[in-house]
C-alpha cells in the first residue's frame, strides 16, 4: 500500500494514536464566527465524522480576513454561517457528516449536548458562554476558547471541574446584560466589535483542537486544561496557564 494515499497517515505514526477515537466521536462547534471557522477546519483535517455546527448569524465581508470556510459570495448572498462552513468543509472531508443548525444556542434543549462526546465554545458574548457550559457541565467536556487582538484564552471544563461561571464576580452577573468579548472584556454598547487577527485565531483554535485530542484519547497525551485555562499574549509570545478555583456557590454545581 502506498503510505501517500491515506491522508491521516503522518498524523497515526504519533505513538499511541488511536484514529478510530476520532472518527468515531460526536462533537459539536458552538458559533460559527473566526475560532469556529478554523475549529471546524481543524477538525475535519483530523478525521472527524460526525460533527454540528450551530450558528444563526449570516456572513458578512468583514468576517473574510479570517474566516477561511468563507468566500465574498457567501458576504454578497448573506448566506448563513452555519450553512457555508457546512457546503465548505464537506470539500475538505467528503465523507463527514456535517448538520448545520440555526439557531440561536440559548433556544436549544437542556440535553441537546448530552449526544456529544466534544463541545467547542467559539462564542463572542458571556451570556451564551454561560448558557452553553451550564448545559455542559454535567454531561460532556467543553473545549470554550476566546480571542481579542493579539490575546487569547482556552477554558476546558469537564465535571468535576471548576467551570466558567466559577471565575465569574458581582459585578459580572450585574452587567452581563452587555455583550462582552470572547475574553470577558467589556465592549462599547455603541460599537460592539473587538479587534481580531486571523494569527490569534489560528493559534487559539488549534489548542482547543489539541485539547480535543487530549481528552478523546482519555489522558494518553498528558492531561488537559480541565480546571484550569490557557491565555496567549501574540505581543510577547507567552503562554501562561491558570488554575481556575472551583467555587462553593457556583449554581452549575448544585
């Protein structure tokens, strides 16, 4: 056999690899903006077959800097993201089977995410982040990265983990009104749009997809970010990582 037609091979010579894990798991994307475009990507390059993406926004032309399942005829039609990223990455793994939902995440069932074995969260507000890792937490792992700039973070939550909501003060729950960027940081009510840069992305992106092989090979790879969360700093190429204490009150834990 020639070991150039099997397009996974480079990736199955990593000792310990186990493909079948990857094929066989359910996961879902949650926002179908930049981090989910590139999650999507990352994702199907690896061999996944059976993924959702739930998004109800429409693309636009601003979105194509580094959205790269995108194209101006998407902008032009305001074709839904959901849609586009699925006609897209159908090219990329033909034999995916890829269900777009459009919706938004609040609207779904308590146990929609129970049928998932992975959830990413590339959302762009803390209220659907929330909303999405209360649903999580008690019954699949979520993977939630954010961007801003040249900044960016990786969350995984996993039962019986701290969780999102731990980290989160009073005066967070008073203004959650507002919509927030990825990275918790409060934006203009009049311009509502935070810096982004496709190099952030990617990079935030593919360590949520590395965390994915974490967990789906169960810990052969090292642990993952459960309990704690990554930021990047693009500025001085640092990473650090931080352990998030789970708290007493937290109400996704009672």
């Amino acid at each position: 056999m020639d070991i150039d037609s099997d397009v996974h091979d480079r990736q199955k010579r990593i000792s310990g690899w186990g493909q079948e894990k990857i094929t066989d798991a359910n996961v879902a994307v949650v926002g179908a903006g930049a981090l989910g475009n590139e999650v999507v990507k990352n994702l199907l390059q690896l061999g996944v077959q059976r993924l959702t993406i739930i998004d109800f926004d429409t693309v636009v032309k601003a979105n194509l800097n580094r959205c790269v399942l995108f194209t101006e005829a998407d902008a032009e039609n305001k074709t839904l993201k959901a849609e586009a990223m699925t006609l897209a990455g159908q090219k990329l793994n033909p034999s995916a089977a890829i269900t777009p939902i459009i919706k938004n995440v609040e609207t779904l069932d308590d146990k929609f995410f129970a049928n998932f074995d992975a959830v990413f969260g590339c959302l762009d507000n803390l209220g659907a982040r929330l909303h999405v890792n209360a649903n999580c937490y008690n019954a699949v792992p979520l993977i939630d990265g954010g961007t801003t700039g040249f900044m960016g973070k990786v969350q995984v939550v996993s039962k019986p983990s701290a969780c999102i909501e731990c980290a989160m003060s009073k005066q967070d729950y008073a203004i959650l009104w507002r919509k927030y960027s990825c990275t918790g940081k409060q934006l203009d009510i009049f311009d509502p749009k935070m810096p982004a840069l496709p190099t952030t992305t990617s990079i935030i992106a593919g360590i949520q997809a590395n965390e994915f092989l974490k967990i789906i090979h169960s810990g052969k790879f090292g642990a993952s970010l459960a309990g704690r969360y990554l930021f990047y700093n693009g500025l001085t190429a640092e990473t650090r990582i931080y352990s998030v204490e789970k708290r007493e009150k937290c109400p996704v834990h009672q």
